[in-house]
C-alpha cells in the first residue's frame, strides 16, 4: 500500500473554495476570522500553495502597478508568460465546426 498523502476529493472542494476566497483575500476584502481560515488552508496545503504563489504574485504586481511610480514590467511579463504557457498547457474543448452556408441555393 502506498500512502497518498495527495489531495482527497474532499480537500480539493475545500481547495476550490480556499482560492476562490484568496482573490477577495488578497484585494483586502476578507479580513480578521476569515482570512485565518484562509491564510491556515494555504499554508497547510501544498496544492493551494502553488496555485496560491502565482495568484499572489500577479495581485502583488497589479498593486504594484497602481500604487507604485515604477512596475518592474519584466516581471510582470516573465510571470504572465508563465500564467499563459500553464493556460496552454490545459485541455482546452474542441470548437465546434463552422458551419457556414455558402449561398449555395438552387
Ligand atoms: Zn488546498
């Protein structure tokens, strides 16, 4: 028997959830009792953890961005070249065929 110590169906729910609430987590919108909860799954969770990373990284750097008088656009690009490679890296669904009626009526 091997010991999985991977993500259980259960946790991956919690995961879901743990970083859909980082988004509002890291724009400051969650605060006090919720933002433990949230702070203690990233950091117990290795799988959150490195979706989490990038997640951070990339509203660091829009703050940066906005705030900040100089926004290291090279880091900001290197960091989206990696989002963008991970997107592709996806399955994406087939398109469906584009059926176009070239005006062939008789
Ligand atoms: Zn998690």
């Amino acid at each position: 028997m091997t010991e999985d110590s991977g993500c259980a169906e259960q946790d991956i729910q919690a995961c879901l959830q743990a970083l859909e609430k980082a988004h509002a987590y890291l724009r400051e919108e969650i605060t006090g009792a919720d933002a433990e909860v949230i702070r203690e799954h990233l950091s117990a969770c290795q799988n959150c953890m490195n979706n989490f990373d990038v997640e951070a990284a990339i509203t660091q750097l829009v703050k940066k961005c906005c705030t900040g008088p100089k926004a290291p656009a090279h880091l900001k690009a290197s960091i989206m070249q990696t989002i963008l490679v991970d997107i592709e890296n996806q399955p994406t669904q087939p398109e469906p065929p584009n059926i176009r009626g070239t005006s062939s009526t008789k």
